[in-house]
C-alpha cells in the first residue's frame, strides 16, 4: 500500500511539472497558460524595440516576440538565419496583444530548435566535417601526386639531356671515323699532280679530312685491321692512317 501511494505522489508531481506542448494553430486556446508552442517559423521582422517571429506569413497567428532588452540573447541581425524557415519550439506563457497570441521570449531556453532540427544540425555538421576530411586527404594526395610528377619530369628532363649528349657524341665519332668517298677511277689517265706546297704541308698526326682537303681524294684505298687504312695517290705516293683517322706514315713527300 505504501509503495502505491508513492507511485501516485510522484505520478502527480511529473504531471503537475510538465508543460503542455501545442502546434502554433493551437495557442490562442491556451491564453494564459504556460505552454510549448511547436511550428515552423515563416517570417521575422525587427524594429528598434522589438522583434517578431511568426508562424503565419501575413502575421496574423502566434508570433514570438522578443524585446529589445534581450537583445544581447537574440541578436536581430542574426535571427533571421538562425530560425528563419525551420521547426522551432516557444516555450512561455500565451498573451494575447491586438487579439493575436504571442509568447514574449525572455531566455535563450524560451526559443530553440526543435530535436529534430538540433538533430540535423547535428548530422549536417557531422557531414560538413567529413567532407572537409576527405577533400584534406584528397589534397594530400594531389599535393603528393604532384611532388612525384615534378621528380618524374626532373628525371626525364635529365635523361634526355644524357641522351642528346651520346648521340652528339655518337655522331661527332662517327664522323671523325667515316671513310672518305671513294675515289674516282682514272680509267688509265694519270691523276693530276698536287700542288709541290700542299704536298709539303702533310704531316703526321693529320686527320683525313686535312689531307683530302689538302691533297685530294686517293685513287684506291687499302684496309687494314684496327681500323688501320693507307691512301694511295699517282706517282707512288701512299697515306697511312691510325684507328683514330690520323697520319701515322707518308711515302713519297717531300720533307716539310
């Protein structure tokens, strides 16, 4: 019997501290009383002494209002972004003012999102932070990407630079190694005789373009191994070359 009795006091005290909560349609029935209002705000406007929410787009249904003197709670310039269009719940006791219900505002806790806006505050916060996290990874990566093409490119760029480089050497050893074209035959005419000067300019160490220039092209040329090779001209006179092109031996000029 005891414990019963308890369980009614408490039962009673819960219901007589619990405030009744009505959709905004509802509050010019609950004149005077301390109630919850829920809804949607549809409009804000704030003059000097006062600004007003309403549930209803012309102004003429509950609104809550609040004063200027708490201000400092609810910043005017910052209402309208706040509650402007979403579900909010007005805590307060209903008065009527030119036949239109209102609550006056006087603590934060007086005007608040509803649960299910907290809520998705909540999740859209929740998301808001994941998306930033994955454009941070997503940049590191490209930042990381970007770092590797750059070596890439480096590397690329060094090794065409090895590259030009053998091949302008390739093609400077091949040119200093090229055979010089082939005589023309003489079908049994004697070959002009060269100059008696240029023929005294011939030395060792020569390349073979030097001595073409200086003396001709040979009649025949003979091959040897190494690279070796012997240029014979008319009236008995031969130009041997080394493996690197230069004069090594003369028959036939005249001392310089």
């Amino acid at each position: 019997m005891r414990r019963a009795v308890l369980i009614l006091v408490l039962a009673t005290a819960l219901s007589a501290g619990a405030v009744t909560t009505i959709p905004w349609e509802e509050a010019g029935k609950h004149v005077g009383e301390e109630v919850v209002v829920k809804g949607r705000v549809l409009g804000v406007h704030c003059s000097p002494l006062s600004c007003l929410l309403a549930f209803e787009p012309t102004f003429n249904g509950f609104t809550a209002v609040v004063q200027a003197e708490h201000f400092d709670l609810f910043p005017p310039e910052k209402l309208d972004d706040l509650f402007s269009g979403r579900q909010v719940e007005v805590h307060g006791t209903v008065r009527l003012s030119d036949r239109k219900p209102e609550i006056a505002v006087d603590s934060r806790d007086d005007l608040k999102l509803s649960v299910a806006e907290r809520r998705k505050d909540r999740d859209e916060a929740r998301a808001q932070a994941e998306v930033t996290e994955r454009l941070g990874a997503v940049l590191d990566q490209v930042t990381q990407l970007t770092e590797r093409m750059a070596a890439t490119q480096q590397r690329m760029e060094a090794l065409l630079a090895q590259l030009e480089q053998r091949m302008a050497d390739l093609a400077a050893q091949a040119q200093a190694q090229a055979p010089p074209p082939p005589a023309q035959p003489s079908y049994g005419e004697p070959q002009p005789r060269p100059a008696y000067e240029a023929l005294r300019t011939i030395k060792r160490g020569m390349s073979r373009n030097d001595v073409s220039r200086l003396i001709g092209q040979p009649e025949y040329v003979e091959y040897g191994a190494g690279g070796w090779m012997t240029w014979y001209y008319g009236f008995g006179r031969s130009v041997s070359f080394d493996g690197r092109g230069r004069v090594q031996g003369m028959v036939g000029f005249p001392a310089p």
